[in-house]
C-alpha cells in the first residue's frame, strides 16, 4: 500500500532534490484557503518541496472544513510524482483530533476499546472511524499504540492492555480496518514510549527500568504477518538497548535491532522533533540529521 503512495518506481534516477522532498513532511497553523500558511504549504507542494503535510488540532474544525482543506492541498500535487501524504495522529480518546465535539463520532481510547468492546464491535468501530479518515481525505495515521501497559501501575489509555495478545489482537483490528479505507497505519512508539504517551513529549523521558523484551512482542508479531508498513520511534532513552542515544537517535535500535534482528522492511518516521523531548542543547537541523543517520 505504501507503494502506491510514496514508492513508485522512477523511470529514471531521482535527483537529490527530489529523494531529500520525499523525507520531508510539515505541519502548520490554518483552517483554510487563504490563510497564510495553508496558502505557503499549497505553494510548497505545488513546487515539489516536501512529500506532506501533518494536520493537527490547528486544521481541525469539523469534518466539512476538514474535507476542503485536504481536497485544496491535494489540486496543487499534479505535477507531482507521488501522491501527496496526509497524515494525522487519530487514536481515539480524550483530546481526539476527530472529536465528537467538532462533529465526528464518539470513539474509544485504546484501554476503552480493549476493556469495554468486544472483537465483533471494536471492528465495527474501527472501521467507521476509518470511513471517517478517509472522508476527510486523509491517507496516513500514526495509529494505533503497540506499547504494553505496565501491569499494577496506572498507565496511558493510549495504550490497550498490559497482555500483548490483547495489544496485538485489538491493535490489528485497528490496521486492518485502516488498510481497507486505503490509509496507511503507522505503529507506534519503537521500541517504548513510557511516561510520553501521558506527557504528550513535553519532558524527557527515560525507560530503562520499565523496559522488557515483551515490549516487543506486539511489534514482532505484527511484522512477521505483514502487518506493519510503518513504524513511529519513540523519543525515550532506553540504556538497555542504546546507553547514550534515545530511540529516535539510535542506528542500533532502528537498523540493527527493528530492520536486522526484527526484519523490518518498511518506513522509519520520527517526528515531534521541536520539543524537549530531545536534549534542548541540540538544535533542530542537528536533530533532523541525527534522526537520518540513524535511520529514520
């Protein structure tokens, strides 16, 4: 699937300029045509610059005003090799992007689902919600959460269970209903999150203790039914696995333990690479090349 919209072969070799446009994706403030920034971003993409955009509660009215939006960026992409990437970070929850309050359906968090629904219904929910997405035009989510609880301690409901057969079974449900409606979904956060998941990356944040191998199981499952296309790192420092760098840092948590050990073949993709999350003595243009170098 993520072929057809971001790897289609070239008939001849790409230039520079065009595999370094494919690595880049952009957020920004505006509802509209004619605001400021929607209107630079439409410029941007209409010039090749970058490969998409990241739509987050500063784009989101109600599901009209989504679908317009969407549909202008998306009649500036024609001179352009690939389809353009719209992605979004829709869980569920308190705080949804897709809020019922901006006129979408109600839906669960993660820990809701798993606890409150059954299969037959949480795949009901999924795809509705998944209709929803793709309504708005939407074609990439950074969904669904792969991190396991850890058990006897209050935790995210971002997170499904403390059980990896519950994270991978509702987990799947929610990729699969993502697949149908053509949306790529994005696991997330390699190989642990922790306190993020509840801090929204506002802190840095070290996993080490919390950390066990069973953290990856979801994610090895998943990968070896063919379920997983792409993969969001995690910013936390796990010394367990890498003693100086954070995930998103990491060439051996992303290329030697995710891509050689786990086989992984798909996409890398760090974001939220602005907040203090990261070290606040390394400015942004080192951080998007660490994260490069290091696989992402």
């Amino acid at each position: 699937l993520f072929r057809s919209l971001s790897f289609t072969v070239y008939a001849k070799t790409p230039s520079l300029d065009e595999m370094l446009s494919q690595m880049i994706v952009i957020g920004f403030e505006g509802v509209k045509e004619g605001d400021k920034w929607v209107d630079q971003v439409a410029r941007d993409i209409g010039r090749q610059k970058i490969s998409g955009v990241y739509l987050s509660e500063k784009n989101v009215q109600n599901p009209e005003q989504l679908k317009k939006l969407t549909h202008y960026l998306k009649t500036k992409e024609t001179r352009r090799k690939f389809p353009l990437l719209v992605i979004v970070e829709e869980e569920g929850g308190k705080g949804s992007l897709l809020d019922a309050s901006k006129g979408f359906a109600a839906f669960p968090s993660a820990y809701d689902m798993a606890k409150f629904h059954d299969i037959e219904e949480a795949e009901k929910r999924y795809l509705e919600r998944a209709q929803e997405l793709a309504n708005a035009g939407i074609n990439v989510n950074f969904a669904p959460v792969l991190e396991l609880q850890i058990e006897n301690v209050k935790t995210s409901p971002r997170s499904y269970s403390a059980h990896e057969e519950i994270v991978t079974t509702y987990a799947l449900l929610f990729i699969d209903a993502l697949r149908m409606k053509h949306i790529v979904p994005v696991v997330k956060y390699f190989p642990m999150a922790g306190k993020h998941l509840e801090n929204d990356f506002s802190t840095k944040v070290n996993v080490t203790q919390q950390f066990s191998l069973k953290q990856l199981k979801p994610y090895y499952d998943l990968i070896n039914f063919g379920k997983i296309q792409s993969v969001l790192m995690s910013h936390a420092l796990n010394q367990e696995l890498d003693a100086q760098n954070p995930a998103i840092f990491s060439s051996f948590i992303i290329q030697t333990l995710l891509r050689e050990k786990m086989h992984f073949e798909g996409v890398v993709f760090a974001h939220n690479l602005r907040t203090p999350s990261i070290d606040t003595t390394i400015e942004f243009k080192k951080r998007i090349i660490r994260s490069i170098q290091a696989g992402a």
